[in-house]
C-alpha cells in the first residue's frame, strides 16, 4: 500500500509539472503558431495578420487545425512518456 501511495503522489506532481510544459507547433510556414500545455490544453495561437486572405478563410482554419494537432499531438507523448517512467511495468486500468 505505501508503494501505491507513493506512486500517486509521484503521478500527481507530474500531472502538475506536465501543466506548466509547453510545445509549440508550426503551420504554413510560420503563418500559425500554437503552445499546447502537457496537459492537453492550448496555450496561445498565433496568427501572422500577413497569412489572413479575407477571400480564402478555409486555408487559414485548416493551417490553425494542423498547428493545433501538432502541438497537441507533441504534448500528448511528451505526457505518455512522462506518465509512464512512474508506472513502468505497473498495469494500471486507463492510464496505460
């Protein structure tokens, strides 16, 4: 029981270390910029007012949407790493 104790508090100060990690991602050549949190949550969105075609909107959602799965893609194994250094060879339901 200690060791699960242990293994809980270790987990949940890196779920608390992973909410201040950041990743930034990239799209359309610099045009969208987004900082995804290792805890899943966007960060900002940066948008280069010279990238925004007021006749072609479609392009700049679709260059947001691919910055934004990037980043959270790159959070997201940054996270599953982290998580699984304290529960390497543990199988515990819905976290591995």
């Amino acid at each position: 029981m200690k060791q699960a104790s242990r293994i809980q508090r270790q987990m949940e100060q890196a779920q608390e270390d992973l909410s201040d990690r950041t990743v930034d991602a990239s799209s359309g050549g610099g045009a969208v910029k987004i900082t995804a949190k290792c805890d899943g949550t966007l960060k900002t969105i940066t948008i280069d007012p010279e990238s925004v075609d007021k006749e072609d909107i479609s392009l700049l959602e679709d260059l947001v949407l691919t910055a934004a799965n990037k980043a959270l893609e790159e959070a997201k194994e940054i996270s599953n790493d982290e998580m699984g250094k304290l529960t390497s060879g543990l199988k515990i339901p819905g976290l591995v």
